[in-house]
C-alpha cells in the first residue's frame, strides 16, 4: 500500500559513487547500533543536540523533496484506496520500525506501520497506521529528536544529512562539514560521494 501522494526533487536511480557510499555507510550504522549501549548518556545527548540543529538546517528541503502523507482512506476489496485524504504539510520519511501493538489515541487499534517523519517545520513525528479492512487511518505525534534516534536509530541521522546533501542548495559547507562529523562519529565509513574508505 502507497501512502504516498507525490515526490519532488531528483529523478533518476543512478548507482554511483554515492549509491555505494550509502549503502557502504547503512551496513556500518547497523554495525554501530548494536553496539549503541556502550555509549554514555552524554554521548547521546549531543548526537540528539546535533540531530535537532540538522533538522532545522534541513527545513528547505522538505518543502523542495518532502511528500503529503495519506492521514485517511477507505480501502476497496482489491486494495485500491479511495475516499482519501493526506495531510497538508510535506514530510521525508527517515525511518520504519517493528510497530507497537496499539496506537497511543485509541488502544483498541492495532498498528499495523510506524514511520518516524521530519516535517516542513523542522520538527520529528511518528506516524501510525491502522485499518480495520475498511477504513485505512493514521495517528501522529511529535518526537523529540533524542527519541528519534532511540526508537529509529542513527538511520534518521544520516537520512536527513543525505536529503541535505541532495537538496540543499546554498550551504555546501555546512553539508562538507555534517560529511565529516558523521564519518567521525562512525569512525571514517566511505562517505557519500568520496569513494574512499
């Protein structure tokens, strides 16, 4: 099921070296997620401060590449959508996760897709989708960027430094910079686009 209405920005599915950076960088993020419990409190506190600051960096661009999220459809018995409505403001998605049982605003719905998103505003959500067969519907709420990196994992991270890299006009040196703080932080992966380890 497409929840989406429409995408801008880049066309094109080319496999260079930027392709092969980001998949070399994902398989180290899964590396270093599981050892995540050997950083210190402190540790993640900063990389939640820097998160927050990169989200708002970031704000341009998800009116430029974000996409309108369905916030309500019914649903025919082929699967096909209608009836339905998205919500108004654009989002990236960031990251998927095993869903929890029940939405916070009504326990009697199963969850059945969590999303964490980054709004036009600067600011994270959670995205939750149920459906009784029928009606397909969402539940939203913000979420604080050090949640988002607990529940979702460096992913967000590097997601929304990968929509900068891609969209983010006018501040090549703040995107060379995040470059390298990222390749510190996961100890000098092949960044996007250099092909050098």
């Amino acid at each position: 099921m497409d929840f989406r209405r429409g995408v801008q920005g880049k066309k094109g599915g080319r496999m260079d070296e930027i392709e092969a950076g980001f998949s070399k960088l994902m398989d180290r993020i899964k590396d270093q997620e599981q050892k995540t419990g050997a950083l210190s409190e402190e540790v993640r506190k900063k990389d939640a401060i820097l998160l927050g600051r990169m989200s708002k960096a970031a704000m341009p661009v998800v009116g430029k590449a974000g996409l309108n999220l369905l916030e309500r459809g019914k649903q025919d018995p082929k699967g096909e959508l209608y009836e339905t409505r998205f919500y108004p403001d654009k989002v990236i998605v960031l990251g998927k996760t095993d869903p929890v049982k029940y939405r916070p605003d009504d326990p009697g719905k199963a969850v059945m897709d969590q999303f964490c998103v980054l709004g036009e505003n600067g600011t994270f959500s959670e995205l939750m989708y149920s459906s009784d067969g029928y009606v397909v519907d969402s539940f939203r709420q913000p979420l604080e960027p050090a949640d988002a990196l607990k529940i979702y994992g460096y992913d967000v991270m590097f997601m929304v430094y990968r929509a900068m890299k891609d969209y983010l006009e006018g501040a090549e040196d703040l995107v060379e910079a995040l470059g390298k703080v990222l390749e510190f932080v996961f100890e000098n992966p092949v960044a996007p686009g250099n092909g050098k380890k």
